[in-house]
C-alpha cells in the first residue's frame, strides 16, 4: 500500500503516493476544470509526451483513472 503525500500547490492541497501517483481531480479543480478537461489541454499533453519520454513509458502507463465512491483520476 502506497503512503499519501500532502503538498500544496497556489493554496491547493495536492494528493501523492509515494509511488508517484498525483491526484489529478485536485490539480484540475484548482484551474475550475473537470479532470477530463484538464487532460484535453494542449499543455498537460505536452507535460504527458515529455514524462513519457522521460520515463521511457507508453502515455497508458502514466494516467491511471478509477470510477466511483473512491475514484479519481
């Protein structure tokens, strides 16, 4: 089980597990956007292309959503 990891980001507190997962719901909601929204714009494709790069993974293996009571994005 992965630990949580509180920051705050511009007065926004932001979700991470220490296996790097962001809470990306939280980061959308600061910029009043909906996390699929969030994920259409043109710069978070670009932050994605360039982690994906990065880590040498596919753009699956960087987004990982859950539906739900406990889901997120």
């Amino acid at each position: 089980m992965s630990n949580i990891i509180t920051a705050d980001y511009n007065g926004t507190q932001v979700f991470f597990q220490d296996d790097a997962y962001l809470n990306a719901t939280a980061i959308a909601k600061h910029f009043n956007k909906l996390p699929n929204e969030w994920l259409r714009l043109e710069s978070t494709q670009q932050y994605i292309d360039l982690l994906s790069k990065k880590l040498n993974v596919g753009k699956s293996d960087i987004l990982k959503t859950t539906r739900g009571v406990n889901g997120g994005t």
